[in-house]
C-alpha cells in the first residue's frame, strides 16, 4: 500500500465543485484504499442509484422574493446549527491524511458543521473532541455484549460528545466486490485505535454461523442503550417506515435515511427515493437526518423538502481531506453551503423552515 500523495499546500484554483474534489483525490490514493472509498456493494447500483434520483427530481423556481435576514440556520438537540450539513461518519480518516479526523475535525469546525465521528476512527474519540470546539456526535455498532459498549459510551460522553448515533444497516459487511478485487487491506499504522478492548467477533465463514448470530444486536440493545445514557440516540440506516415508526415508538432521538452510501446491500432503493415516506410516518415527532449521494446544494435542498432536518455528507469529506487536509473538508462544506444558498435563493426559500414541497417541480 502506497502513503497518500501529500496534501497541496494551495487549493488549486480548478477545483470548485465536489465532483472536482473527486477527481483530484482519486488521483492521490492509493488504488486500494480508492476502492475500500469509492466502492460500494455488489454491482454497486444502489451507490449509482444515490446520485442519479438526486438529478432526475425538478426544482420549481420562484422570483422576487423577500430575503432580508435570509439564514440556512437549522436547530438540533437544542443546538443551532449555522446550517444544515453535518459530516457523515466514516471509518479510517487516516488513510486519507496522516492527521485523519483532526484535520477533519478542524475543517469541519471552521465551516461549523457538526461533524459525526466513527466509532472505527483512526484517531482516538478524545484527541478528536478535543481538537476543535465543534459539536461532535458519536457513532457506534452495538453487539450483543455490552460492557465494551458501555464503556465506549462513557468515554464519548466524558469527551463532550452530544449524542450517540446508532448504525443498523451493517451487522455484516456488505459483499463489496471492488474492495475484494483491489485487495484492500488496512496499512500499517491505520487501525480502529477506539476498539482495542473490543473483544474480537468470530470469524465465521457465514453470517448465519451461530456463533456470528450470537453478536449480533436487537430492539432491545437500543432500549439499554437509552437506559443507560442521557444523550439523544439516533438511529443510523433506516429506509422503511415502518422500521421508523418502531424507533420512534421506543424512544428514540432521530433517524437517518441512508443506505451506507449503496455500501451495504446492493439495489436497495436510492435514500431520496425512501425519505418521504420515513418522514411522513415520523410526523416531526423527531429530527429526520438523510445521507448517500449529496454533491450538490440542490441536492440539499431536495433532501429537506422531501423531509429532511438535515443531511450528512460522506464522501466528498474524505475528498477534500485527500486533496488539502483541513482546508480541503473546509473548502467542500464551504462550497456545498454557498450552493444551497443559492439554491435557496432561486427557488424563493430565505430560512430553512420554508423549503417544502412547493420547491419542487
Ligand atoms: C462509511 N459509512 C459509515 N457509516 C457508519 O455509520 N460508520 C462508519 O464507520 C462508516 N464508514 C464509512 C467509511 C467510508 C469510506 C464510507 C464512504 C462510508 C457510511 C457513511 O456514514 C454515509 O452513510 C455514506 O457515506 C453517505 O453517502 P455518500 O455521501 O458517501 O454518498
Ligand atoms: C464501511 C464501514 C466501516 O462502510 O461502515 O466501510
């Protein structure tokens, strides 16, 4: 495995998209660690099928509107947000950079962007929190055994984490062909620091080896999880609504519309697709988060029409991170924020709390 190809010190003045992003970062990577990023599962139509819903949805433009005091201000768990993109939780940030999720927890800070740290960082939960005073959630896997579980919680909430996000849609890795095709294997000195008093899974040939199953969580990990920890938990990897309803139902903060970014299972249907029959049937009785194929501010604000609080924006992080470091996750939210504005501007919304339906075609 090669190191990345060194940050630039200057963002070059061609980049001024995500898509830009992209492709510079694809370029710095190392092939296999491109793959481990950029791939999804299977025949990767679910990862295809984020992107392409995004663009067949029409935008209703409105003219002439009143904008004085225009703002994209979002409130969350009682924290106002100056908008409404938050960094997606993802795994290994050093592959990427050699600061890993420092520079990205100061790039994220300097936009003001919450940022959700994963539970397979690459640097430890502490040095994360501590690096910026930007608000920071945390995510984690549950398993069947809970003391580690317990003590994970206990330590991001020592750190001033503010809630805890749940993922749910990978108890087991998807079948990721182009991952397996590249031979991704994590380099020396990038590792999950967080877990190593994780007691180590099975190895299991199959996932319904019953020593695999034995690990795996259930609704009612989610209750002790709320039982034992004071900050909102939301639940990550949602796309029915009736799953939803059941969160809801048993006391859960929030959901997040996703399907890893098409990593999991391939052809489930695009996280747009699903968005609005998940928060139909949550009713605003708690935040509806969605992430999986943001690359544009357009694609923003159809997300919050379709029911969206907020999104989460993956991949275009870990881009940004390639190319400059801090400044390149700054430069990417930066870029993905003015877009909304604008967006919002052309299609008559000044706050946030105005986009709805009306603003599509
Ligand atoms: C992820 N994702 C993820 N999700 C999670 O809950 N915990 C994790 O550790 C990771 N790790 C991870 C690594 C990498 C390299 C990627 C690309 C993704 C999923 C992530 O949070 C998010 O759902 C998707 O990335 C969103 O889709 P986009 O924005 O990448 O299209
Ligand atoms: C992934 C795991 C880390 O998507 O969630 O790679």
């Amino acid at each position: 495995m090669s190191a990345p190809t060194p940050p630039y010190d200057r963002i070059p003045p061609e980049i001024v998209s995500l898509d830009d992003y992209e492709a510079f970062a694809r370029g710095r990577m190392d092939p296999a660690a491109w793959a481990y990023l950029a791939g999804g599962a299977a025949d990767e139509l679910t990862l295809r099928a984020n992107r392409e819903a995004y663009g067949r949805i029409r935008l209703r433009p409105r003219v002439l509107g009143d904008f004085r005091g225009a703002n994209t201000r979002v409130e969350l768990f009682g924290r106002t947000f100056a908008h409404p993109l938050l960094v997606a939780p993802m795994a290994f940030h050093r592959l990427a950079h050699p600061q890993g999720e420092i520079a990205t927890a100061f790039g994220a800070a300097a936009l003001e962007a919450g940022m959700v740290v994963s539970m397979q960082a690459s640097v430890a939960l502490e040095e994360i929190a501590a690096a910026t005073a930007g608000p920071k959630w945390f995510q984690l896997y549950l398993y069947a055994e809970r003391s580690f579980t317990e003590s994970l919680v206990r330590r991001a909430e020592a750190a001033g984490y503010e809630a805890l996000v749940v993922t749910v849609d990978a108890p087991v890795h998807g079948v990721r062909n182009r991952e397996q095709r590249a031979g991704f294997r994590l380099p020396a000195g990038v590792e999950p620091v967080n877990l190593r008093e994780m007691p180590p899974l099975p190895v299991c040939e199959s996932p319904f080896d019953p020593a695999y199953l034995a690990t795996l969580p259930g609704w009612d990990s989610l209750a002790w999880l709320k039982s034992i920890t004071r900050l909102p938990v939301l639940l990550k990897g949602v796309l029915c609504a009736d799953d939803a309803a059941r969160a809801v139902a048993e006391g859960l903060d929030g959901v997040i519309v996703s399907n890893h970014g098409g990593r999991t299972l391939d052809t489930l249907p695009a996280a747009i697709d699903a968005l609005p029959r998940v928060a139909e049937r949550v009713a605003g009785r708690v935040p509806v988060l969605c992430d999986g194929g943001i690359r544009r501010g357009t694609d923003v604000l159809k997300a919050l029409a379709l029911g969206a609080d907020a999104v989460l924006l993956g991949r275009p992080v870990f881009h940004g991170l390639s190319v400059a470091g801090a400044t390149g996750v700054a430069h990417v939210l930066k870029i993905l924020r003015t877009e909304l504005e604008v967006a919002m501007l052309l299609a008559g919304c000044p706050t946030i709390g105005t986009i709805d339906r009306r603003v599509l075609w």
